[in-house]
C-alpha cells in the first residue's frame, strides 16, 4: 500500500528561502545563544577550574564546529558528543 503520488505532491511542501528560516527561527536560536552565554558567565564566577575537564574541551570543540560553515555541523556535533560505537556495548551494561 501506498500514497498515491498526487497526495505526496500535495502534502511535501515548498523548500523555505534562508531569510524565511531566519524569521521562523531568529528568536529561538537568539534565546539559545543567550542561554550559553550565561551558563558561560555562571561557569567563570564558579570557584574553580574547568579547563582539565574533558567536557570543557568538549564544548569548545562544539563551539568550534558551530563558528564552522559546513553543511553539517548539527551531524559534526552529534558526533562528537557521542560515545564511539562497541560491539559489545550489550555486555558493558549489562543488557
């Protein structure tokens, strides 16, 4: 069974222009860079040292990746967040 392809054609909708996504999006990814920046300001007032956690390399290599203009930076980060794939992740939690 299947849609018919007038119904696929009629559902599938016209690719948005960059300035469409922009104003669809602009005040959500404006929140989100607000949202860093002060979980930024909250981690430099914090006593202590962060730049020997590996996470800490982690979000720097992150921020890295979004300054970046390739295609995929959301697969970019995925990955790098992402623990490696093991044959035998079943074992190692006891699955």
């Amino acid at each position: 069974m299947g849609i018919p392809n007038q119904e696929i054609s009629e559902t599938m909708s016209i690719p948005m222009t960059s300035g469409e996504v922009l104003d669809r999006e602009y005040l959500e990814i404006r929140a989100k860079i607000l949202q860093l920046a002060a979980s930024f300001d909250r981690l430099d007032r914090a006593d202590g040292d962060v730049s020997s956690d590996d996470r800490s390399d982690l979000i720097s290599k992150g921020l890295e990746i979004l300054q970046s203009s390739d295609n995929n930076r959301a697969e970019q980060i995925q990955l790098l967040f992402s623990r490696e794939f093991e044959d035998a992740w079943r074992e190692q939690f006891g699955i």
